[in-house]
C-alpha cells in the first residue's frame, strides 16, 4: 500500500502513480494538462466551513484533523476506491496550499493509513 502526498505546483512524475488533486477549488496558475491529474476528487476536500475555521493556522491542526475525519467518516465511498487503487499502484495525493505539513492531504493520507491499520487488527 503506497500513498504519498506532493504539492500540485510540483512536476508531474511517473513515480507518482494515480495524481488525485483533494482541494475542492483549482489551484491558481496551474493548467489542467500541468496537473497530470487522474482524477479530481473535489468530494475529499473539507467543507467550506471547515476550511474557513482551519485557515491553515498551525495551532489549529489537530481540530482541523479532528473534524475533516468526522467528514471523511461520511464520506467512504469517495476515499474507498482510493484504496483499491493504492492496493496496486503508488496513490499521490496533490494539494495546492503552501504549508507542506498542515493541508488536507496529509490528514487525508494519516486518516487513510489509520483506517487500515484499524482494519488490519483481528
């Protein structure tokens, strides 16, 4: 199972396998043939209000985790294929904020590995 997380304004790269974009809104100055996308999976993005409250402010992080989980709980049939995916090819999940350690992505990447370390459990 391979799932990495890069910045879309980073260069596309085979290395990365299936590019999935998780912001809900096009990232500015990038084109979609840029992009390399496979799929724009606006779905997975936290909600508008959720992002709001986050406004990528460090000290808010583990709130922002919190409760972008409780929304990807509802959410399982958009992050599940994800999944299958990831069980045969590298999963990249791309994302356009500047902050590489506090953005959607990387929650979404430790919610998923959480997921199936849960489910690895007998």
């Amino acid at each position: 199972m391979s799932i990495a997380v890069k910045r879309i304004y980073e260069p596309a790269a085979k290395s990365d396998g299936y590019r999935v974009l998780v912001d809900r809104v096009w990232p500015r100055g990038v084109t979609k043939e840029d992009a390399a996308l496979d799929i724009w999976a606006r779905e997975l993005a936290p909600t508008a209000a959720l992002r709001k409250w986050f406004g990528h402010d460090p000290t808010r992080w583990e709130g922002f985790r919190h409760r972008y989980a409780g929304e990807l709980d509802a959410r399982k049939s958009f992050w599940q294929p994800l999944l299958t995916q990831a069980e045969r090819h590298r999963v990249t999940l791309l994302y356009g904020a500047r902050d590489e350690e506090h953005n959607q992505a990387v929650a979404l990447k430790a919610y998923l590995e959480c997921w199936l370390k849960a489910q690895a459990v007998p």
